[in-house]
C-alpha cells in the first residue's frame, strides 16, 4: 500500500529531528567502556547463577557411569530421559512428589485468600476492636516459643501425621496480610463510596473491586507462599515421623543427601567392593535428579508471576 501524503511528510519530519539531534545523543568513549564493563560484568553473573541449575540437569540427562566417575562437567554426554521416568515410576518418590504439589497449590491457595479478606478487614475503621486485632497479628511476628513448644502445640491439636499439618498452620500469614493492607490503602477511596452509594456490601466491594485491584500484590504474596511451601521439609521431617506417605519431595532429597554421604564414606573407607561400591554411586544420579524435580516447578512457574512481582512488592512497601 502507498504511504499517504501526510505519512511522508511525518517520516521526514522524524528523519529530520534524529538528524539534527544525532550529535546531541552521540556515545562519548566513556560510555562506551562503561557499557562493555556493564554488559560483561552482568554476563558473567548471569552464567554464574545459571550454571548450578545447568550442571544439575547436564548431569541428570547424560550417561550414569559417566556420571558417577564425575566425567559431565559443560557438555551432556549419552543423552537419556531414564531417570526422570524411573523417578516417576518409584513409588516413593511419586508419592512425595504428589505430597509436595498437592501442600504447595492448596496452602498457597487458602493462605492468598485469607491474606486478602483479612488485610482488606483491617482497613476497614469500623471494624471491632480494629487495632488491638491488627497490633496481635504483627506481634505474632517478633515472638516465637520455639521448636519443642511448636511440636507440643501441634501435638495437642492433632496436627501430626496427617495432611493438614502443612496446611492449616500457614494459611494466616502476618506479613503477607501487612503487604496486603499496605496495598490495599493505595487504592482511591472515591471507588468504595462509590459502591456503597450504589448499595454494595463489604463481600460485594471486595470481590468485585479490591481483588481484581490487588492481582499484582497477590501474585506477590503468591511466589511467597508457593515457594515457601514447596521449599520446607522441617514440618515434614519433624511432624510426619510416623506417616511416611505424607513425606514431601524435599524430606526425601534430605533423606537421599544423608544416605549418599553415608554411602560416599563406606566406600572411601574401602570397608565394600568396588562392585558393590559402584552400584550404590548411583545414588549420586539420584541426588542430581531429585534435586532437579525440585526446582523445576518453581522455575515453571515464577516467570508468569514475575511481571505482578515487582509492581505488587513496591507497592506493598510504600506505606507502614
């Protein structure tokens, strides 16, 4: 299609204005070596935080001999997706997997929820006894009992050796609710009146006005919790010691990590056969891709949340 009149005469003003302004932006010597410095520098650290991740999966994919003789350290070699499949197929590790999953989108869920409604509450004057409620939720952040005070408490709710142990404890979360709040305070009052002109309640307000308003500081909130509950194996490894089907994945790396330093030592100590020996290395191609499975998920899922992320903490972090 031929360019109109108007659209020349525009692309020759532009022509012009960078031509006679081509000067004014030229890139003086300094800025230049700054710019390489920049540039490389960054590289570099990007390599540098990139290559653990790289070598974990180089090492999960490549031949298994190779792998326990330490000999995959840039390229993969004799390349394989057997792991990942026995992996899958072992019933523990399927089984911590789904553990793992099933804790992460469930607590991160309840927790998201209650952070909003409770955050959106303490905003809200005429809520009763308003600041002695929110003052007891932010000390609950600076005092701590301890673990065997944690464990009795637990133990006494019936919150051991079963499922909720990891979901219940964790769906209020004061800081979360603060950032919320914080948030929350940023949107203009004029579109609550507003609502409550047109008769709307609180549930209506919040549903249809403050949570689609709060998306980025939820979605903040949300890699928190997401990566806070995929993460931990402390409440694994210490509540679950008689319900060994509700391990998480990270119990069973931990439990793995120990069995193969434990391994590691008879074999150097020469006290088994290198046959032997060599068999039980591959617990090394184990810890490699348990270590993998792990990480995946969260890898998976941050770059979809990474754009609500720095505006949703900000935000969040404006106002005390």
């Amino acid at each position: 299609m031929a360019k109109t009149k108007q659209e020349k005469l525009d692309a020759k003003k532009e022509k012009e204005y960078y031509k006679k302004h081509k000067k004014t932006f030229k890139t003086k010597p300094g800025d230049v070596v700054f710019n390489i410095f920049n540039y490389t520098f960054f590289i570099l650290f990007t390599i540098t935080c990139i290559f653990p991740f790289y070598y974990l999966f180089i090492n999960t994919i490549s031949d298994n001999d190779l792998v326990r003789k330490g000999a995959i350290n840039f390229i993969p070699r004799g390349l394989h997706l057997t792991n990942y499949i026995s992996m899958l197929q072992a019933g523990e590790i399927s089984q911590a997997f789904l553990v793992s999953i099933s804790r992460t989108i469930l607590g991160t869920v309840l927790m998201v929820a209650a952070s909003a409604f409770v955050g959106y509450l303490v905003t809200k004057q005429e809520m009763w006894h308003r600041k002695f409620w929110y003052r007891f939720l932010v000390i609950t952040m600076y005092f701590n009992a301890g673990l065997i005070p944690w464990y009795l408490n637990m133990a006494m709710l019936g919150l051991t050796n079963t499922f909720w142990a990891y979901i219940i404890p964790g769906i209020v979360a004061p800081y979360n609710i603060i950032l919320v709040k914080t948030y929350i305070e940023s949107i203009p009052a004029e579109l609550e009146e507003s609502a409550f002109m047109d008769g709307a309640s609180y549930m209506t307000i919040f549903r249809k006005i403050i949570w689609p308003l709060s998306k980025p500081i939820l979605a903040t909130i949300f890699i928190f919790g997401a990566v806070g509950h995929w993460n931990s194996f402390t409440d694994s490894l210490i509540l679950m010691q008689g319900a060994p089907e509700y391990y998480t994945l990270q119990h069973r790396l931990y439990m793995y990590l120990n069995q193969a330093s434990n391994i590691s030592a008879i074999a150097n100590s020469g006290q088994i056969s290198d046959t032997v020996a060599s068999s039980m290395m591959n617990s090394k191609v184990i810890k490699y891709t348990i270590s993998m499975v792990t990480i995946i998920p969260i890898l998976i899922v941050y770059p979809f949340m990474n754009r609500y992320f720095e505006k949703g903490i900000m935000l969040g972090a404006v106002k005390g």
